[in-house]
C-alpha cells in the first residue's frame, strides 16, 4: 500500500528528528510540523498500524526498517531536489518549499536523472 504525502512527511520528520535527539515523541513531531497533538496522534497510529513505527510504552518513537527506508527516500529527495532548485537560483526557503511538494509526486525515473544530472556538473 502506498502511503500517502502527509504519512512521507511524518516519517521524515521522525527521521530527521532522530537524528538530532537520542529519541521523538509526539510532542516533538507536533511542535516541528506545527501539527496539533490530536492529529499527530492519528497519524502516529496509522503509521504504527501500517507497520512504519513502533512506540515504546514510554511514548518514544522508532523508524521501522521499512519506514526508515522510505524515510531515507524521501529525505534524501527533499534535499536532492531543494539543491537543484538552490542551483536554479531561488532563495533557500522558497527552494525547499518547493522542493517538499515535488519530492511526493516524481517519478523515481525522473529523480534518478536529475540526481544524476546534478552529479556530473558539479
């Protein structure tokens, strides 16, 4: 089943997060994307349900293998095409904006080229 483009951003945001902290909580993913607590808790359960996390009794949340591929996937495609766009010359907050809409709905065909473009004119 294909997860949809607000499931790609939790899974992002708890990677990212990870990342930065030894563990994420709601609370942490609600005040990174602004969400209210009620709707991450929602997600956080569709993710869990799906197979994408898992939640500790303490509340702590972790990537799964497979939601830590997809979120890898995706992350590594924000920053890919918010490059090209940097390169393009937009400004950061406008490239990276944009780059988060696109990043739900390319092809992996044409990501491939265009990371690919952008690794032969470096």
């Amino acid at each position: 089943m294909a997860l949809q483009e607000s499931g790609e951003m939790y899974l992002e945001t708890i990677l990212i997060l990870s990342r930065k902290n030894s563990f994420v909580r709601s609370i942490d993913v609600s005040e990174h994307m602004g969400y209210s607590k009620p709707s991450v808790s929602r997600a956080v359960g569709l993710l869990k349900k799906d197979g994408f996390i898992t939640v500790e009794k303490d509340g702590h949340i972790h990537l799964t293998d497979k939601g830590l591929a997809l979120a890898e996937k995706i992350l590594s495609r924000h920053t890919i095409l918010t490059e090209m766009l940097l390169r393009l010359g937009l400004d950061g907050e406008t490239a990276s904006a944009d780059a988060c809409r696109i990043e739900h709905v390319i092809s992996d065909e044409t990501f491939e080229a265009i990371k690919n473009h952008l690794s032969k004119h470096q």
